[in-house]
C-alpha cells in the first residue's frame, strides 16, 4: 500500500515572501504545488494554470456549488480556492503537497485533514514587510495599504498554526520547511497502525 502524502499548508502575511519560497521549495524537493482558482486579475507576469486559474466571480461561484474546491475564501475583495481533485490524487499517489493559503482557508483545511502541516511564514519585522510589499510594484498604493492592515491580523493567527518560520533569507527558510516535513513523517499518530503489529 502507498503511504499518503502529507499535505502541507504554507500561509503568511503579503510581504512574507512566501511566493518565492514555495518557488524554491518545490525545486528543492519533489513537492506537488497546489494551483488554485481566483477571480484576482492576474499580474503582468503571472500566467493561467502556472500561477493561478482566473475565474470570473460567476466560474467561482459554480465550481463552490460543483463541490471543486477543498476550501475557499474571500481575501481582499477577490475569491480563492483549493481545486480538490488534484490534491486529493496527488496525496493518494503518496506525493507531499503544497498548498498555499491564508489564514481562513488554512483553518478549514486544518479541519478536515488534522494531519496536515501548518507552517506559517513571517518576515523579520514590519518594516521588512512593507519594503517588500512597497518594493514589488505590482499593486497600487490603497491594495498596499489594506494588504498591511490585513497582514496586522492575519499575524494575530500565528498560535493557530504548528510550526512558524522566519524568512530571514530565503535558502534559510526553505531548509527549514524542508525539515519540518521530515520531522512530520515520524510523527506519532502515524504509527497507529504499526503498533497492532507488537501487540
Ligand atoms: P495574492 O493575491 O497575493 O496572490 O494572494 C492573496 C492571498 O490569497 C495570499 O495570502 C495567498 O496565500 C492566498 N491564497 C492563494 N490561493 C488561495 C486559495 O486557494 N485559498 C485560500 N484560502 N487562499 C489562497
């Protein structure tokens, strides 16, 4: 029998970086990153079923009512979610996944699957934060604004999550992500089954 993969669940404030480590994560080992369907509009780089699935409001809407979506939520006027049937077969295949998501659809993921990992990403500080939401250039100054207001709580959040990384540089927080997933394949609740055996 295949040993499931586990499902790993990377959230963090705007600014955190976690773009760009989960870019690097998936390089560095053999992860399946998860795409998921928003109505954002997509940025001058970011490409349809690389980056993001873009959907109208009325798409969104019918993949909730079509059940295709392991979570979904509202963040920042714009709709995203989790298509379910790549993540379900991929961690039937006994592939880890990535899922990269904010704070409310963590929780409800966290809810259906308690074995998932939850790791949430922070910058070194606040100031850092905003130079890296400033300095991307890829939103106007109000998105900036209300993304570093909604970053303010989305941190309060933090306990909620199991593991938390600092993303002082990024081959650091990469390293360790990768050993908070390999710590997680011994974690108890995975020898339930192992332990019949010795009785
Ligand atoms: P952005 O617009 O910067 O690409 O993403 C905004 C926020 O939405 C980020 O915190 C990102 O992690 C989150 N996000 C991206 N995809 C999903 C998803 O499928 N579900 C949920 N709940 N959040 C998502």
């Amino acid at each position: 029998m295949i040993e499931k993969g586990t499902l790993i669940i990377i959230s963090g404030p705007s600014g955190s970086g976690k773009g760009t480590v989960v870019e690097k994560l998936i390089n560095t080992a053999s992860y399946a990153l998860s795409i998921s369907a928003t109505t954002r509009h997509p940025r001058d780089y970011e490409k349809e079923g690389v980056h993001y699935f873009f959907k109208s409001v009325d798409e969104f809407k019918e993949m909730i009512e079509n059940n295709k979506l392991l979570e979904w939520a509202e963040f920042c006027g714009n709709y995203y979610g989790t298509p379910k049937e790549y993540v379900m077969g991929k961690l039937n295949e006994g592939k880890n996944v990535i899922l990269e998501i904010e704070v409310q659809g963590a929780a409800r993921v966290k809810k259906i699957f308690p074995e998932a990992v939850t790791v949430f990403l922070i910058p070194p500080d606040k100031e850092e934060l905003r130079k890296r939401l400033t300095g991307r250039g890829t939103e106007d100054s109000e998105t900036i604004e209300k993304r570093i207001q909604r970053a303010s709580e989305e941190i309060e959040l933090l306990p909620n999550y199991d593991y938390v990384v600092i993303n002082d540089e990024i081959e650091n927080a990469v390293e360790r992500i990768n050993c908070i997933v390999k710590a997680s394949k011994f974690e108890s609740h995975r020898y339930i089954e192992k332990i019949k055996d010795f009785k």
